[in-house]
C-alpha cells in the first residue's frame, strides 16, 4: 500500500509513522502544533493535516442527509476517518426488534468513506461515489450507536479506494464491512444548471 508524498508528510508532521495516521485532536489541530502543520504544507505543497480535517468538518454541515441522521465525525487523521450514527428511533428498520434501518447504515459507510478520501487528498476538491459495496454481517444491536471506520488505501490520477467497517465497540466484531471507490475533481455545477436554466 504505496502512499502519497502527502500521506507520509502528514504522518511524520504528526510525530507518527504513516502507518499509524497522524491524530487528529478534537479541534481538527495536529498534534505538533502549527509548526508540524506548517512544514506538512510546505512539503506537500498543499494544504496541512489540520486545514483538511478543518474542511472536511465543515463539509459534514453542508451535508443535510448526514444531518438529519445525526452522524458525528469522532476522528480525521491521515487518509482516515471514524464516524458516530447515534440509535436513533426514527432510524428503526424493523420495528419487532428495534434495529437500525441498513439505510442508516449505509449512508454512514459513504460519508466516513468519502471523509477518507478527503483526508487521503493533497489538496480539496470535489468528489462523488462511485462505487459502495457494503456486506451485512449482523444486526446491529438495539440502543446502541454505530461507529464506522474508513482508509483510503490508494488514490490515483482519477479515482480513490477505501474500505471500512462497522461496529458498536470492537472493529473486529463487526456489523457492516465494506469497500468503495471515489471519482476525483468532479464537475461543480448548480441544480439550476442540471435543469437547464
């Protein structure tokens, strides 16, 4: 799993081995301060690990669907995030057991995916699903929130992969594991456009 020149940059910036993803704090700031922040940038020509986490939970409130679910960003490090569905009753897919709809789910996987990606890019820009592959190991248990976990392992000229799982406690007791591939520097356009206005 080759990585980027940004990827290691930012894991050395963090005082951590790219393997184990230059942490985030809570505030999106990276753990050297902005002296490390400040050299990842200049290495990598782009922005730093820290202006990327800043952007990408932004992102997350101009997401309405991710919104209304209540889904929380927990970690950006890397080309890696974790995220937090919350139980939440409205979210009940079978009312008899009191489980999560796989929708919920699902939608959870994409945006910790894509917030992957983001965090795996030297510098923003737009990005689009193009692929989810999401395989259903267990239901998830009732009352309990969902954490999922992505990395993305490759990004090329055009396209980056990820995968990631689900899980209440334990990543090795998982509920949902999944893969997804991204289209890189889509096209922005407004819905007046796509209308032909």
């Amino acid at each position: 799993m080759a990585r980027g020149r940004a990827g290691a940059a930012a894991g050395v910036a963090a005082g951590r081995g790219a393997r184990h993803g230059g942490v985030v704090g809570p505030e999106g700031a990276a753990l050297q301060g902005a002296a490390g922040a400040a050299r990842v940038a200049e290495m990598t020509g782009g922005p730093d690990l820290a202006t990327r986490a800043r952007l990408n939970r932004q992102f997350m409130d101009y997401v309405p669907h991710n919104v209304a679910l209540g889904i929380e960003v927990v970690e950006l490090v890397d080309a890696g995030a974790a995220m937090r569905l919350p139980y939440d009753r409205r979210l009940i897919g079978n009312p008899d057991t009191g489980v999560l709809h796989g929708g919920a789910l699902s939608a959870l996987m994409d945006a910790c995916c894509g917030a992957a990606v983001f965090m795996a890019l030297p510098s923003p820009m737009p990005i689009a699903t193009l692929d989810l592959r999401i395989d259903y190991l267990k239901p998830g248990t009732p009352g309990l929130a969902i954490v999922a976990r992505a990395q993305c392992y490759k990004v090329t000229r055009s396209v980056a992969f990820v995968r990631g799982v689900a899980y209440h406690d334990d990543p090795e007791d998982p509920i949902a594991a999944g893969t997804a591939s991204f289209m890189l520097a889509t096209k922005l356009g407004s819905v007046d456009a796509v209308r032909g206005a």
